[in-house]
C-alpha cells in the first residue's frame, strides 16, 4: 500500500515528565533481577546469598554532579525487593524476561526512598527529575540539592546522563514505529506520531491512545499523552490534561481552560503573561494578534495561533517515508524462523503488487521486527537495479540474516513484522530476448546484491578513472551497486602494444618507506635499497618519471616525485620514487641541501 494520505491531520503527543529517574529506575530493576538469576542458577555458591540484595553496603557519599559518581545504587532495598527480583529474572528464551514482573518491580522501586537525578546549572546543583516518592516529599525541579536534603534527609541521588536518557527516547520511538512511520522527537522528553489514516487499525483514537500509554506504563515510564488536530495543540493538552482527545475543529475549546505554561512557551513569557492578568490560553486568545505579538513577539503569537488550530508547524520525522509500506500483526507473537520467512515471503509479494501497479522497482528495503518486550530489529539492504521478483527480495534476506553477527533474537516472540521500500525506481523495459550484454549485466548485478547483503555494500567496489596524474588520485573507489553502469562504460588509458606497463599491477594505499644508502644524484636511481628490513640490489632501472603536485591543491608540504621501474637481482620489480628535488626542494632551515626521502608505491607482476 502506497504511504501517502489524504485524511485530515491527527496528532498523538506522547510526554515523559520523568524519564530520566525512569530511565535508572528500568536499568536498577534489571540488575537486581539478573543478580537473582545469579542466585537462583548458584544456589550452593556462599558468595551468591540473597542477603547481598537483602542488605548491600552502604552508598557511596560522593561529591554530586561530578561524573561517575551517585549518592547510591542498588542500595537500601527492603527484604521483598529480593523475593520480587526472583520473578523478574530471565526467562527460558535467550533475551526474553518477565517484562510485567520487572516492570512491577521498577514500580516498588519507584514506591521506595525518594529518588532524584541532579544536573549542575550555572555552578549550582539542582534537581533535574524527580520521582513521585521525591514529589509526595514535596520536592520539586528546580530546586538545589542542598534545600532537598534539608526537607527529606533520605534521599537518593543520581548524576544526569543526558546522552542515555536521549537513546532511551530514542528507543522508545523505535518502539513507536509499530503504529506510525512518523514519529518525531519533541525534545527533552517527548514525542510526536502522526496517526492520520490510522487509528481505526487499532479500534480508534481513544483505543490506540490507551494502548500507547499503557504499554509505556508497564514498563516503568510515567506517561502522559493527547491527540489533536496540530501538533502543538496536542503538546499543550498533554501538558496538563493527559488523555484529552480534542475533536477536529474543537483545539480552541479543549486548551482554552489550561494556564498559559501548557503552551511550553519561554518562562519569561510565561510570567509577563500572569503578571497582565492572563492566566489561561483562553484569556490570551481574547486579546487582538497584534497585541500579543507588539508584548511578547511573534513567535509566541504563532505559538499561539497553532496551539488554538489555525494553522500548524509540520514535525520533522525521525526516518523519512518509505515510498511503499507493508506488515503482518500477529494476535499471538512469532517466534520460529518458518513463520518469520513465510512473513517476509508473503510481504515481499504484497510489496513488489503494489510497486508493479506503478511500474516500479525497489532499490532499497527494509524489514523491521517488533518483539513484544518493545525492542526493534531492522535489517536494510540495497540493489543495484531495481527490484521487482519476490524471489528476489526473500534471496537477499535470506543472505543478510544468515550473515549476521548477532543473530535474529526474537525474545518472547515478534508481534509485528513490517517490509518497507525506502527508495523506488521507475522500471525501464529492455529487449531481452535477443541481446545477451543484457542477461549477462542483470547476472552481474544479482551477484553483486547477494555479496552485498552479506558483507556490506560499501565492501564491494569499483574504480573509476579520475582526470588526475596524481598516482593515487587517479581512480576512485565507489560501491559497486551503484556505480557498476560507470564502471562498465569508463575510459581508461589504453597499453602501449610491446611496451611494458607504466603503472603498477598492485597500488599501495600509502607509499611505504624504504632506506636509499645512496643513490646517483642530483636525479638518478640508487643502486640498492632496503624494503621491510630486506635488502634488494638494483639491476635494471627505467626511469625517472617525474610526477609534480597540482599546483591548486599543494598545502605546502607536497613535492615533486621521481619515479623509477626498477628490477632486482631476483626479478622483483618495484616502482619507487624519490620525494623531492635536490637542493631545490630538499633545504633545512640553514638553507642547507638535505637527503631525500625514498618510498616504494607499488608491485609490477
């Protein structure tokens, strides 16, 4: 089915308030259950005791802010945290669990000492989130580390970590692709799906918004969320009326009654706002544009005017959109590898139906598997011509999952299994019955799919002649299922018939350096030289060669090259060369003549 959508926009903003202390909460849950894994697998080991869950030493008390240290780990847990980490321990499948028991452990975590994670701002440490035992403490964001533990002496401390709570975001927004391919990040901790055309996949809006935070919520995220017809207007419900659904049309009326902070505007504008005596978007909405904006500018009048339903700023979504989308969703999750490749077998019929009705080719795929913990694998691979077999597309699939390091974990199973084509092509029709080059090319190009998909495309390439003198700039190397058209229609210099070859059968990356006792100067040949600690004495010389730098790139430091085919007394034949002229190019900082310095390029056969 093709992605495009011509139903009216809908929005799904889903908002984190507490990612971060989550974040900790979710990794502290898995260790205590992998150390009850431990216990259970060892039981006769007297150094795994469920006391070291029970009763571990006392946290460390470190200076705060600073990296690499916390006020406390896995610490001060009570007695049935232990018995409750034993139900949270892996399961019987390799990288499966009992996500519902760690989730409920991350839950008692939550119910424990007050947790906090704490970031430095302008020399000063303040809270950065808070959990709801911190909020029930009566702390708040924003507050120094200094007042919290005045008002609750019990308090657990951790260092912000901005880049982890980011690739948690991340990975929750990979999660989210199960029910949208535009999700876009609204940073610090929010998200955007466009549902439009979708929703009715999933029972509708109010159906998919309870799915969405309920999944969030068992494991371990507190989750707020809201669906709109703009972006902004969703933001701003879900700012502080979490579950609001807001009617096409009916924006204005659903944020009309919130205070003017749901519209995230700057704090500065925030309070010019309450201090003119508007406090909800409604009595700002009330006032004419022209005054908001003479007060408070135009881009809070903007914001305004999206939050309200005129108008919206479109979101940047995290992947671009594939030009053509199939999936499986399964009832009960999938995990043998026959139904997996029947899946994609029958998906990649699906895709290449609905690419022929436009007479397109894939050159870029992408199967995506959603395991039901919310982890995401996604495999990519790309041809060289576009693609229109399902033979074809199952072959290439099949090579890259045999070709994988780490191998296809499913878990506890995948419910989804999605097949997207990133980059399409229109398919020329040649005559392909009487024109062998054609069959040969399309064997070649095959061939090339298949080594690909298995050791990486940028692995296998091919040279193309670069207008350069420049040994080493003379060819480029490019990937092969791009550029084999280039490649087969290239010029190179053509051999000199009964001459030998100017140029090397084997070219070093980089000229090696060897070691010259002396040479006949100021431009001949030296006599014998030394080449990974062996030496060769020269019998045959042709040469020089001289090779100058162009002129428009030199950086200063480039000079002009003598290049000689030497032979060696065993027959070896080398192209060497001397770096510099003598006395011209080769001076110290005296003035005085220097020796050059000599390198091997490359190998004649």
């Amino acid at each position: 089915m093709s992605a495009n959508s011509v139903n009216r926009r809908r929005f799904l903003s889903l908002w984190l308030p507490r990612l971060p202390i989550d974040r900790i909460k979710r990794k502290l849950a898995q260790d205590i259950a992998s150390q009850a894994e431990l216990v259970a697998s060892e039981p006769d080991d007297p150094s795994c005791e469920v006391s070291t869950l029970a009763g571990p030493s006392p946290p460390l008390r470190g200076r705060v802010g600073e990296k690499g240290t916390t006020d406390a780990g896995v610490c001060g847990l009570p007695l049935s945290l232990a018995s409750r980490a034993s139900s949270a321990r892996l399961g019987p499948r390799k990288g499966g669990g009992n996500p519902s028991a760690k989730a409920s452990l991350t839950n008692e975590l939550g119910n424990c000492l007050p947790s906090v994670v704490v970031a430095k701002d302008h020399n000063a440490i303040l809270l950065h989130a808070i959990d709801e035992a911190a909020v029930r403490a009566g702390l708040s964001i924003g507050l120094p580390l200094a007042n919290a533990r005045a008002i609750c002496p019990e308090l657990t401390v951790y260092d912000a970590d901005p880049a982890a709570d980011l690739k948690t975001l991340n990975d929750i927004a990979d999660w989210c692709d199960r029910f949208t391919p535009l999700v876009a990040l609204d940073l610090p901790y929010g998200l955007f799906l466009d549902i439009t055309g979708c929703a009715h996949l999933f029972g509708g809006e109010r159906a998919l918004l309870q799915t969405v935070t309920g999944a969030l919520s068992r494991r371990g995220f507190a989750v707020s969320a809201a669906i709109a017809g703009t972006s902004i207007a969703a933001r701003t419900l879900t700012r502080t009326a979490s579950g609001r659904i807001a009617a096409d049309g009916e924006e204005a009326a659903a944020v009309g009654p919130l205070p003017v902070s749901a519209l995230g505007a700057d704090a500065a504008v925030t309070t010019g706002l309450r201090r003119a005596g508007l406090k909800t978007i409604a009595d700002v909405a009330s006032r004419a544009p022209h005054e908001i904006s003479a007060r408070f500018g135009a881009a809070f009048t903007t914001l305004l005017g999206h939050a309200l339903g005129q108008g919206d700023a479109p979101i940047s979504p995290r992947k671009p959109l594939p030009d053509y989308i199939v999936e499986k969703r399964f009832p009960e999750p999938v995990a043998t590898d026959t139904v997996i490749a029947l899946t994609l077998s029958s998906l990649a019929k699906m895709l290449v139906a609905a690419m022929d009705k436009q007479g397109k080719g894939a050159r870029q795929l992408e199967a995506s598997f959603f395991r039901t913990d919310g982890a995401v694998r996604a495999i990519m691979v790309e041809t060289g011509r576009p693609v229109t077999r399902p033979e074809m597309i199952d072959r290439l699939f099949r090579e890259r999952l045999d070709a994988l390091n780490d191998p296809l974990d499913p878990g506890f199973g995948f419910d989804l299994i999605r097949l997207a084509a990133g980059r399409t092509e229109i398919v020329v029709q040649q005559q392909r019955d009487l024109d062998a080059t054609i069959h040969d090319n399309d064997e070649l190009s095959a061939l090339i799919d298949r080594i690909a998909a298995r050791i990486g495309g940028k692995r296998v390439v091919v040279h193309l002649p670069l207008e350069s003198h420049i040994p080493e700039r003379s060819a480029l190397a490019l990937p092969a299922q791009h550029h084999l058209a280039a490649a087969g229609a290239a010029a190179w210099p053509e051999r000199v018939a009964g001459e030998p070859p100017l140029r090397p059968l084997r070219l070093f990356e980089r000229p090696e350096p060897i070691k010259v006792p002396f040479a006949t100067v100021p431009d001949g040949p030296p006599h014998q030289f030394t080449w990974r600690r062996a030496q060769h004495d020269v019998v045959r010389v042709e040469g020089p060669e001289r090779i100058a730098m162009e002129w428009w790139k030199q950086d200063g430091a480039s000079l002009t090259r003598d290049y000689f085919r030497v032979e060696d007394a065993e027959g070896q034949r080398f192209w060497i060369f001397r770096d510099g002229l003598y006395e011209s190019e080769l001076r110290d900082e005296e003035g005085r003549p220097v020796p050059a310095n000599w390198y091997v390029h490359g190998l004649f056969a």
